[in-house]
C-alpha cells in the first residue's frame, strides 16, 4: 500500500444526528471518552445549544462560536483516525446539518427510546437516503421506561424508510433493564448504573439455554430473551456488510449513553464495519480518494465571533490526493490560486496547524471571504463537488433597508452571511427586491443583529406570504421564458442567478406542476428531487 493508501484506510469520517434530546451530545463524549481522546465527562458538554436559550439568539451565537471547536473531533482508536462532525440539532439550523452530511462517509443516529422517531430525525433521515449513507442506530436512554423494542423497529423501518438488523438486544426496559444480549459475540453485557467507570460486566453465554442466563437475568427475564432472540433470527435477515454500506439496512444497538453502557459495542462495531473514505461525484466524473492530485470542498464556513475581525473559518473536506501547507491550489470558481499558511484540524479539544491531511480529513481554513459553501479546491482542474444543495426553505421575509446611506454595507453583509450559509437569498426584479430564506426564525434575529453590528447596515424583515421555494427548468428554454414572464412577481433569481418559483401554499404548487407539464420543479438547488403533481 502507498502512504495515501494507507491513510485512508484508517480513516472513519462520521456524523452524529439526532433529534434535539435524544442523547447526541452525551453520546459523542462517550465515544471521545472511550476511544481515550478525553479523560473525563463533561467536557464537550459546551457544544449543546441549550433548549433554554431558544429565545436568546446571541446565547445561541455564542454557543455556535464554541461549538466551532467541537464541529469537528478527531481522535485514534485501534489505529484508525475517527473523525466525528457534529451537527446541530436545534431544528433552526437543519442546513447546516444538511450540508455537513454532505462531508461525512456514514453516520450514528441516536433514537430516545421513549419519544421514538421523532420530526427531525425523519428530516435527516431523507438527507442520508438521498446519498445513500450508510447508517448506525443507536437506541438511546433504555434506562427510561421505553417503548417494546419490536414495535420501536418496526417504527424505525417505518418512519426512517430503511430496513433495520438489530445487533444487540435489551433485556427488559426501564427500572427493569438489565443490559444487552451481543446478538454476535453471544455474550451478556449486565447493566448498572454507572456515569463514570467504563468497565464493563460481560458474560459469555454461547448456549442461550444454559442455565446460566437465567442466573444471570433471572428466569423470567432469561425466557423473553430466549423467545425475543428467536423471533429475531427469524424476522431479520443475517446481518451482513454490504446492504449496510449500500445505505439499505442500519444495524441497530440499544444502550444508554449516560450511563456508558452499549458505547463499547457501538464504538468497536463502527471501526469493523463503517467505510473508509469514499469516492465523491463530481459535475464531471467521480474522484477517488487514492488519486494523487488534492481536491477537497468548502461545507461549512463559520463567522469569527469578534465584530472587528471580519474573518470567518471555512471547514474544507479533502476528498483526495494530500492537502499540503502553503502550497497554492486553484479556488475553482474564483479562478484564482489560494495557499494556506496556518491550515489546522481539530483534535477533542484544541487546534493544531498542519502541515498535510488526508482524504477524510476535515481542515480549518482562515477565509477573508474568498469562500463560499460548495466552493472546490484543485491542483488545477475544473470541478465542482455534487451532493451540496440549497434545500428550499421554509419562511421567506422580505429584507428592507432602514437607512438608504448604508446600501452599500446592507449589500455587502446580506452577500457575505448568505455566502456562509446563514439564509439564502432570493432576487425579485423589478426593482432587485431582496427575499431572504430560511428554515427558522432564529436565523432573521441573528442577520439582522449581525448586518447592525459587522456591517453597520440596519434593517428590517418584512413577512411575505410564501411557503414554498422550487428551482425551475425546463427542457424547452421558450416554454420556460414563457412562464417566468407569465409568473412575474413570483419568480425569484437565485445567487447564481437560477429562477425560482415561490409557490404561496402546497396547493398553488401542486396546481402550477398540473398546469405546466415542461416545466419541472426541485427542492433543491441540485435538481435531483423533482416535485411529484
Ligand atoms: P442532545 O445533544 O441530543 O440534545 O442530547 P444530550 O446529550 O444533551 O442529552 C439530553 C438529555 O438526556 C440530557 O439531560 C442527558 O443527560 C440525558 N441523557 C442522555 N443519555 C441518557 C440515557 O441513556 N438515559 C437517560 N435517562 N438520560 C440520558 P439533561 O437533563 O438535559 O442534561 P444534563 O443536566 O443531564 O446534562
């Protein structure tokens, strides 16, 4: 094996999802704490944008500034090199978590097994089936009193529109809970309350009717799992790698992050069979991590908190070839050539300067604003990375300007927060009406905040009676011309100038797919989801 060779098969580049509560946070630590990268709880604790602070958006500001040091943590565990992305949870940042899947080579998605699957998980789920990502579940909290496990899989296969193999299996739930059976090592892992230790109580039981199970577990108890067990093996296909990494089954664990329990299986199951770094399709052909040459893509850009500093990180994913300091590559749609002299990645919990990194690595990037999201790195050739859409969002406000001899900086600021990824922004003509898009509220606070205090631009929101946004194209460019001049007002320019029909309601949507058959409609700026009349 060459060197690169060699380094991207140690590599494991995953994201942790969930929906808010679930366990992702205290699962992430756990995974830190048992791979050795911390040595104690509490200490990614920072990351979590509390459920408290949903109405303080600076809070939330300032806890997204501290949870750039936790976007991404790498460590080694038995010669791999994990590098975890974290994502946001709360539901206003979805995009960002969208695009950040776009980075990742699979993904854990923690379940609370009292609330089941919940609405952003589902969300996220789609991203991952769209890219077809492989995924693990982790049953989360069965020290609380869950729902039965077989009705939770069967609404995991439901919902998450994905056939699931479970590889451990509870014995009873809540207060009663008494650890997991290794549906593979065929062993016991006996349960007790336990935030601190990460030791473990296992039994081998090879025969499940060995008299020891019932020792064990008690007799009831021991029964269940003989039936349960049974019932598994004869419902459930075997387990086997491929439909996992084909992004068609996800092998399911039951555990309970706070108490360390079922970490160790989840962690030493991902390094067996989670996938290295992956191929990347490009507009042009697909790149393989083994090739030579660097290329990488910009996913995630983060402004730096302080207002005097107008510089911002930019999270760069290296798909192939060695990202080498200092050395200039071609920034593909500026057409020019950047060098880097401080690049650094992230360890748990500090930055360091590198001087390379690999297919799989995330890098950290000072940017002056050269970046945007999606934006590609070379040696030279002209590409752009696929599978890094704008979403349509979900609440559109028009942006007015409240003071005329600030045009300028309004200008300025609205280009460069939509370039990072904050909003989208929407053109109406006549008259270059500014339409800004988000998937939350939260977001209009923090840019209006954000243009007053780095841009010296003030502003207001004015509600607009849009629920939709669809990318339209149409295969006969007259017919398209046509309806965007029959449309008028309700169609949009996109910042790279692609129209966009604002639909008022589902029903106008699905009315205008009726009535304009060469005309196709997509969620995303990619053009992959074409709408269904
Ligand atoms: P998130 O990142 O997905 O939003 O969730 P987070 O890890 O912060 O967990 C949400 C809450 O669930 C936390 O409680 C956490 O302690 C708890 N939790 C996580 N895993 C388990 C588990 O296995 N069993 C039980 N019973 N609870 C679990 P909190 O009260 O919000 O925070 P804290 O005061 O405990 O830190």
């Amino acid at each position: 094996m060459t060197k690169i060779e060699q380094e991207i098969a140690k590599r494991r580049t995953f994201g942790i999802i969930s929906h808010p509560d679930a366990g992702k946070t205290t699962l992430t630590e756990k995974l830190l704490l048992f791979g050795g990268a911390i040595q104690t709880a509490g200490a990614v604790k920072s990351n979590k944008i509390k459920k408290s602070a949903t109405s303080d958006f600076m809070e939330i500001e300032k806890q997204r500034g501290i949870s750039v040091a936790t976007s991404v943590m790498t460590f080694e565990y038995n010669d791999l090199k994990i590098n975890i992305l974290d994502t946001p949870g709360h539901k206003d940042f979805a995009e960002d978590t969208y695009r950040t899947l776009t980075a990742v080579d699979s993904v854990i998605l923690v379940i609370d097994c009292v609330k089941g699957v919940e609405e952003q998980t589902e969300r996220l789920m789609e991203v991952c089936r769209m890219r077809k990502t492989p995924v693990i579940i982790f049953v989360n909290k069965m020290d609380r009193e869950g729902q039965n496990p077989f009705d939770l899989l069967d609404e995991l296969e439901q919902k998450l529109m994905i056939k699931v193999r479970p590889l451990t299996w509870p014995i009873n739930i809540g207060q009663n809970f008494k650890g997991v059976y290794n549906l593979y090592d065929k062993s016991l892992n006996l349960f007790s309350v336990n935030k601190t230790r990460i030791e473990r109580d296992i039994v081998a039981i090879e025969d499940l009717n060995s008299p020891e199970l019932d020792k064990q577990v008690g007799e009831r108890d021991a029964h269940q799992l003989r039936e349960d067990v049974e019932l598994i093996e004869g419902v459930y296909d075997e387990f086997t790698a491929e439909p996992y990494l084909e992004g068609e089954v996800a092998p399911v664990f039951f555990g309970s992050a706070v108490n360390n329990f079922g970490v160790q299986e989840l962690l030493d199951t991902f390094c067996e069979i989670a996938p290295a770094t992956q191929e990347r399709q490009t507009d042009v052909r697909i790149i393989e991590p083994t090739e030579k040459k660097f290329s990488g893509f910009v996913f995630k850009i983060h402004a730096n908190l302080d207002p005097k500093h107008r510089d911002r990180i930019a999270f760069l994913r290296v798909c192939s070839g060695t990202f080498e300091r200092n050395k200039f590559y071609h920034h593909v749609r500026l057409d020019k050539g950047v060098r880097f002299s401080n690049p650094y990645n992230f360890m748990a919990q500090s930055k360091d300067v590198i001087d390379e990194a690999f297919p799989g690595d995330v890098v950290g990037l000072y940017d002056t604003g050269n970046f945007k999201i999606g934006d590609t790195l070379t040696e030279g050739e002209e590409l752009f990375f696929q599978g890094i859409p704008s979403f349509s969002p979900e609440i559109f406000k028009e942006l007015i300007n409240m003071d005329p001899l600030k045009s300028k900086q309004l200008e300025k600021g609205i280009q460069q927060l939509t370039d990072e990824g904050v909003a989208q922004l929407f053109m109406i003509q006549p008259g270059n009406r500014k339409v800004v898009g988000t998937v939350g509220e939260l977001q209009f606070e923090v840019i209006q905040y954000r243009l007053e205090h780095e841009y010296g631009a003030k502003c207001r929101f004015d509600n607009m009676p849009i629920s939709k946004a669809c990318w339209i194209t149409s295969e006969n460019p007259a017919k398209l011309n046509e309806y965007i001049r029959l449309k008028g007002t309700q169609i949009a320019y996109d910042k790279d100038e692609h129209p966009v029909f604002l639909a008022e309601s589902e029903w106008m949507l699905r009315m205008n797919i009726q009535n304009n058959p060469d005309i196709k409609f997509h969620l995303t700026s990619e053009f992959k989801l074409a709408v269904e009349a």
